[in-house]
C-alpha cells in the first residue's frame, strides 16, 4: 500500500502498485542502478540513470508525468527521488524493494539496453 512520510518527498509504493502504475501508462521510469547493472535485467521501458547522476541528468526527468525511481533493493532509489525533488519535481514514487522484489514477484525484465 502506498505510503507517504511527510519528511520525504517522495511516496513509496510495492512493486505490485508500481506495475498498476506502468501498466495504465503516462510514467517515467528511472532505474537508479549504475548501468551494468540495468543491462543485467530491468524493468522494461526504464531509463537507466544511477543516483548519483539524477543531478547532473535532471534535464531527462519527465516533468510532465509521474516518476518512478527503482534500483536494486530501494535504498539507491530513494536517494535519487530525493535529488529530484531538489529540482522542484514533486511527482515522486519510490519502489520498495525494487528489482530484488520486481524479480520474486515474478513481473518481466528485459535486457540490455
């Protein structure tokens, strides 16, 4: 169930909700793992930018539709959802659990690219 901390400026959802969320479309998905891993297996469709590059990248982020950040087990994720919210960007999700629970969950990936 998605939560909201009034301390962060980001919403975090399952991965269950996050998978709702790509599947009725108008999201940006930004998988904040450095690119080795993103080519190992992400969800399809996402952009990778790692975190410590959502700064420096912030001109890729989608200011017109919600984003969802994911990395490998949410922690990475969140500190990039934080960057962005330094932007002004305030529709923020962050996936908890990510790719980790993406896989056991058993939702698509693909690779590459």
């Amino acid at each position: 169930m998605a939560t909201k901390d009034p301390l962060e400026p980001f919403t975090r959802i399952s991965v269950a909700e996050a998978k709702e969320m790509i599947e009725a479309g108008n999201v940006q998905v930004i998988d904040s793992r450095e690119p080795h891993e993103h080519y190992d297996g992400h969800v399809p469709g996402s952009l990778n930018i790692p975190h410590m590059a959502t700064l420096p990248r912030n001109a890729d982020l989608d200011r017109d539709k919600p984003i969802l950040f994911i990395c490998k087990s949410g922690q990475r994720s969140a500190v990039a959802a934080e960057f962005a919210a330094t932007v002004g960007l305030t529709e923020l999700f962050n996936v908890e659990g990510g790719h980790d629970a993406w896989r056991t969950a058993g939702y698509e990936m693909e690779t590459g690219d």
